[in-house]
C-alpha cells in the first residue's frame, strides 16, 4: 500500500543575518517562541534548526573577533576588565 503523501515542510532559513547583533536579537525571539510552547510541531523544528544556524554564526563571529584581538594584542591575551 503506498504511503500517503506528507505536506511539505518549509526549509529553514539559511539567510546570513546583517551582524552580530541581529543574529542575537533574531536568537533572542526564536528563544522565546520555543519557551511559549505554542508551536505545531513542524514550526517548532524550523525555528529550532533557524536557531542552530544563527547560534552557529554568532560563535563564528565571536572567534573570528577573538582571533584578530589575539593578533593586535601580539598573539597574548590578556584577561578582561569589565569595571
């Protein structure tokens, strides 16, 4: 018996964000979203995969960041004080 057909499920967005903080931002409500619990399932998995990706990306700056911080530094980093 073949198997019926599944609607199809939206792909998740791979769209670069503009910067940092709008991959944060977006992260932020994407957060809140999950937490509400008020997502159908297939929602729930795109905006939790769009989550991954935008995690993934505001890593990816942080270290790039870190990385030319070491450099301008001469490659010692030295410990941060927020005061």
């Amino acid at each position: 018996m073949p198997r019926a057909a599944s609607p199809a499920q939206p792909a998740p967005s791979t769209d670069q964000p503009a910067s940092y903080e709008a991959a944060l931002e977006e992260l932020e409500q994407l957060v809140a979203q999950l937490d509400a619990g008020q997502l159908p399932l297939d929602q729930l998995l795109v905006r939790y995969q769009r989550g991954a990706f935008l995690l993934a990306f505001c890593r990816e700056r942080l270290t790039a960041v870190e990385n030319q911080i070491q450099v301008l530094e001469g490659q010692q980093t030295k410990p941060w004080d927020a005061a």
